[in-house]
C-alpha cells in the first residue's frame, strides 16, 4: 500500500487539490504497478504563517509583493 505525503501552501482550490492527487495516484500506478485502490495520498496543507524561505514567512512575502 503505498503512501504518498505531500506538504502544500494553503489556498488552493478543491478541484486543484482533487487533481494533484488523481495524477499523482496515476504516477504511482504507473510507475509501481500498484492497485489505485490501495494508493493513499496525504495532503498537508500549511499557514502561509507557517511557511518560510530565507527567515521571511510566505504571508509576509505575499504582504511585500502586495505592497510593491
């Protein structure tokens, strides 16, 4: 039973998150030869609070970028 964990920035919609994980069952099915049925796909989404590059938080480079 393979498990895929993936970590993602919030925001983004339903339908890009159900095909994130549509396609990436398909990789694994194809590449495994794995059953879809037993394929488990985690998603972790992230505050953008809680996201951070160079000691800046993705919230506080979106207020940056907003500002620019």
């Amino acid at each position: 039973m393979p498990i895929a964990k993936i970590h993602i920035l919030e925001g983004r919609s339903r339908e890009q998150k159900q095909e994130l994980i549509q396609e990436v069952t398909g990789a694994i099915n194809r590449s495994l030869g794995a059953n879809p049925e037993k394929i488990k796909v985690l998603l972790i989404e992230i505050p953008k609070d809680n996201w951070a590059t160079a000691g800046v938080t993705k919230s506080e480079e979106d207020n940056r970028a907003s500002l620019s």
